[in-house]
C-alpha cells in the first residue's frame, strides 16, 4: 500500500544571510520549536532548521510554523546569496533498503529534469552536486555535497533546492519531495 506524503515527516533546513550589523555570534532569535546553526558556507550566515522533537508533516499547522519563520527572517532583513540552500530532510524510517535505492537510482535517472525544472543556480552545485553512483541493495549511497544524500539516521537530504524566503516556493518544493519519494 502506497503511503500518504501527508502522514511522512520533513525537517527542512533554511540557510539565510544576515546584515553585517548583526552579531550572528550572539544571534539567538528563532520561533518556538526551531534552532538556529552557524552556517559556515555563507560570509555572514545561519541555518534555522526544526529541533529534534518538533515533528513536521505536511499539514497547516507545520507549514504556519515556516511562514511565521519566515516572517521572524524577514523582520531582520535576510537576504538570500546565490549560494543559499532550502534542505529537505524526509523521515524514511521504515522505508527498507530496497525501497530507498529505488528512490535514489530515480532520482539519479531524472536529476537533470529535476535540477532544470527547480532551476538550481550555478553558483550553488559545489554544494549540490549531481549524484553519480548506482546503488546496491547492501551499500546504500550516502555524501553530503550531492543533490540527493541518504544519512544513516533514516533520512533522505534533498540539497537542490535554491534558498527563498518565499513561502509558496518552499512549500511546493517539500510536497514535491514528499511525493517524489512515495511515487
């Protein structure tokens, strides 16, 4: 039975710039149930991403939780640099091996439609390169600077996606990559 991407938890990741005259270091303004992380690719950066216990899922009140993060990030004037990323992270556990590699080698067969139809900037593929491997059912592919990485804390990381403080942007895209993986 195919599962529902409404019942699969995300955890997105929002890299953003600050202005220089914010003391990042001392920076610690977030929404409840969200952390803040130095983001060390960016000159001036942090990542907002949801704490451990705070369990997302495609519904109203997870996504309220993104627009009121946005707003706090705009309140402060971040900006985007070309080298911003949105990272989605999808709860596979109880997904088994089989069935990960499945969505990695799809994945692997469709990431140039993929990455032209998100229009993943020049600037950021040193951080999301394009996968290259063929899986095996024993060795699941795992790397942090590819477009598509799997962590051994039952995750699948989608790292194509261009940073926005836009909310229907980073909307579509977790849906587009809760679907991807149940499709």
């Amino acid at each position: 039975m195919k599962k529902d991407y409404k019942n699969i938890r995300f955890s997105p990741e929002i890299e953003v710039e600050f202005p220089r005259d914010i003391d990042i270091g001392k920076f610690e303004e977030t929404i409840e149930g969200w952390e803040i992380d130095f983001e060390y690719s960016l000159d001036h950066g942090l990542e907002y991403k949801p704490k451990k216990g705070n369990h997302l899922y495609y519904n109203q009140k997870s996504l309220n939780q993104i627009k009121k993060l946005l707003k706090l990030l705009k309140k402060h004037k971040c900006k985007m640099k070309s080298t911003c990323g949105l990272h989605i992270h999808i709860d596979i556990t109880g997904f088994s091996k089989n069935k990960t590699n499945k969505i990695i080698s799809k994945f692997i067969r469709y990431q140039d439609k993929i990455m032209k139809q998100f229009k993943v900037k020049r600037s950021r593929l040193t951080y999301c390169e394009k996968l290259i491997c063929s899986c095996k059912e024993e060795n699941i592919y795992s790397s942090k600077g590819t477009a598509l990485s799997v962590s051994g804390f039952n995750t699948i990381e989608f790292r194509l996606f261009n940073g926005t403080l836009d909310y229907k942007t980073i909307s579509k895209s977790i849906k587009w990559a809760l679907q991807f993986i149940i499709a």
